[in-house]
C-alpha cells in the first residue's frame, strides 16, 4: 500500500531572506520529518518555486521530497490573483 503524501509549500523556507513564518515551518517540517510515525504514514513532498529550490536544500532536511515547481518565487505569489484556483470558502467575493 502507498503513503499518501503530504505535500507542503514550502515557498516560505526557501526565499532569501526567511522571516518568522519561514523558521516556524521549518520546524514543523523538522518535527514531521523526525517523527517515525509520521514518516510511515506520509510521504512528505515540499513544494519549492524554481529558484528557490537550491536555498532549501541547503537547509539540510532529511526524509522528505523535493518538488520543484516551473515558476520563480514572483510567478508563485501571482497565481491567487490569476483566479485559476477555485475561492477558497472562507472568503467570497
């Protein structure tokens, strides 16, 4: 049987400079990543921007997956305005 993946944006983590948000999830992601438990239950793929892939893995995070995605970080933070992505339920416009 497969694990089914978690899949976490990581967009965060890999910008140059990483703010709080940025350390916050990199712990969580260090919990999960140490955890036995999570790791037999998930697969844990983190979503990078193509130009941030190299910073993240510099951060030295074992157990988890890579996954670039074809856009620079300025291409990802211009994908909710593009209205490609259903709404979200909490916000209606």
């Amino acid at each position: 049987m497969t694990r089914p993946s978690l899949f976490i944006d990581a967009k965060v983590m890999s910008q140059a400079r990483v703010s709080g948000i940025g350390h916050a999830m990199r712990g969580l992601v260090r919990a999960l990543q140490d955890d036995e438990a999570a790791r037999a239950r998930f697969r844990i793929r983190l979503l990078t921007p193509l130009d941030g892939h190299r910073r993240l893995q510099a951060l030295g995070l074992d157990h988890v997956e890579y996954v670039r995605l074809p856009l620079p970080i300025r291409g990802w933070d211009r994908v909710p305005s593009l209205r490609w992505l259903p709404p979200s339920r909490g916000r209606r416009r």
